[in-house]
C-alpha cells in the first residue's frame, strides 16, 4: 500500500516519511537484537530508520538493511536512515571523522539524515565516550555555530542527503537560522514529543520556519532505567487513550502515533515486539476527529521522560528555556 510510505518534503528538497522505526534497545536487551527487529520492520512496511553511534547498534541495523536489499525486498533509495553526531565529536575536526565511522559501521555509502543528538559539547576519552571527573561528565566549550558547518561540508561531500538538530530549543535553532553565511538550514529538530509533553510552542515555531519536528518517545519512555524516572506515568496507560482506543478498535499505542501525524509531526515507533511492529504501521488506516485531538491536546502535562540530567549546567542545556 502506498499509505504505508506517506512522506513530506524537507526543506532542502528532499523527502522524509512521517512514521520511522527508532533503533534504541533496552541496556539489558542484547544489540543484536536489533537486526532482528529491523528485518520485521522493514518486512512490515517501515522504511525510515532512526539510529546513532550511541545506541550500539548501527552495525545491525545496517546489516539488516543490507540484508533486505540483498533479497530484493527494498532499495536503497526506498530507506531513509538517520544516524546522528554524539556530544564527544562536535569539535568542527570531528564532526565528518564521527559521521565516517557510522558509514562504515553501517557499510553504507551515504545516511539520508545526519543530526546532532544534543546540543552540549563532552571532553571525549580515547573510546569517545564522555570523560568523567568525580562521576561528572567534563563538558567542552564548542560554538554550535562551528559544528553546524562542518554538518554542511558532510552534505556537500555527499556522506548525507540531509543535516539537521536533535534536542534544540527555539533559542538554539535561531542561532544556526541566524548563523552568518548559513548555507543549509536545519531539515528537522528531533524531539521528546508525546501526549504528555506535546511541544505546541516548539512545534509552531518548526512549522514557521519549515523545520519538521520529529518526535521520539512518542509512545512515552520507561524502558531506559538510566535515564528515566521509574516513577514517571506509564503514557500507554492513560485512561483517555484507553477509551479512545476503544472508540476506534485501535490500540493506544496507535491513538499516540495517530495524533502526532495529524499535527504534521514525523513520529518514529518504537518496538522490541514484532505484533506490535506490525500493528504500528496501520497508522494510516483511521483518523482521529478534531474533537479528539482537542482532548489528546488537553492531556498535556509537560511531562519530560528523557532529562539528560548528566548535562545539566553546561551553557548549552537546552530544557531551562521554556521551548
């Protein structure tokens, strides 16, 4: 079906589709899980993929991909992959070498979405993981504006299609949209975005400056012990998305996916299960009312899962403005 592959255009030309897969797996889940689930995936009907060097796991997600064209069930221009640039490597010198390695991980030629995962800046150690003193991450001073060019020499060099943000707020994307001499504005800023914490401010202000806004978390976050509060509310259960999911024969997972298409933000689903793999993609298969999406709006709490905590208090925090 068609349905399946809805896309929108990015800034810069190029397309994206609205309903991705996200690649993080549980610290007690082995990576190689992950080739597995992106087999199902793509077998299902995704064709957008969310990774980073982060995760652990580019090298199976991209021998899954491999794998699916090899058996002729995709192309390579029919998947969209996004890695993205980790805090050890914004330093400009860094910034291609970091995106090399994700390539050759992946053994792919080229990602169609390279991002920055966040804007503070880490010392890196010599396995470029963040450098700790005293149980603190040792932050580095490195200007946003700086790495951004190097993102847009990494377009020009053809290693991505397109660059854009993770975890930006309205101050820092106006840096870059401001930045002297820009040559490429951002395609996308990557956010936390769920029933919970549905962004309206940071979304409008995307859709004025034709910026998409792609929400991970959608379905909420508790999976991630070191990085989630274990008491924060489980989002799939929330009694308005119960009974709504009742009112459409739908799951609530579904109702939370179906809500963010509508507001034309790009979702990415995330699935260890491969029933709900599946069941994820029939997204496109119903439509909330206006009446409902009011309600789903009301349900706002700006309720945060993912805090980052362990950057808290470099100038660059994005989560002390208010969007």
């Amino acid at each position: 079906k068609s349905s399946r592959y809805q896309c929108v255009e990015l800034n810069d030309g190029h397309f994206i589709p609205v309903l991705g897969f996200g690649t993080a797996i549980p610290s007690e889940v082995p990576y190689s899980k992950a080739k597995e689930m992106t087999e199902i995936a793509i077998d299902a009907g995704f064709r957008h993929f969310d990774s980073a060097p982060v995760y652990g796991t580019e090298a199976h997600v991209g021998e899954a991909i491999r794998t699916k064209i090899a058996d002729g069930t995709v192309r390579r221009e029919d998947i969209f992959y996004t890695s993205k640039l980790w805090c050890t490597s914004h330093r400009p010198e860094l910034v291609r070498p970091s995106l090399e390695r994700s390539l050759k991980d992946l053994r792919l030629d080229y990602v169609d979405l390279y991002i920055i995962h966040f804007p503070v800046s880490v010392k890196p150690d010599e396995k470029n993981l963040p450098t700790e003193e005293h149980g603190k991450v040792i932050f580095d001073t490195v200007d946003l504006c700086e790495t951004w060019e190097a993102m847009e020499k990494c377009k020009d060099a053809g290693l991505t299609k397109s660059i854009g943000v993770s975890n930006f707020n309205r101050r820092q994307l106006e840096m870059i949209l401001n930045k002297p001499g820009l040559k490429y504005k951002p395609v996308c800023n990557q956010v936390e975005c769920h029933i919970y914490l549905n962004q309206r401010k940071l979304l409008d202000f995307c859709k004025s400056k034709d910026i998409v806004l792609v929400a991970y978390s959608a379905l909420g976050s508790h999976r991630e012990k070191h990085w989630v509060d274990p008491n924060s509310p489980v989002l799939l259960d929330d009694p308005v998305l119960a009974s709504m999911a009742k009112k459409y024969k739908q799951t609530p997972a579904l109702i939370a996916l179906r809500y963010q298409l509508q507001r034309g933000v790009v979702v990415l689903a995330k699935s260890l299960n491969e029933k709900r793999i599946k069941e994820n993609i029939q997204v496109f298969e119903f439509q909330l009312t206006s009446e409902d999406m009011k309600v789903l709006d009301g349900l706002d709490r700006n309720l945060r899962y993912l805090t980052f905590t362990i950057f808290f208090g470099h100038p660059n925090f994005p989560f002390s403005d208010e969007y």
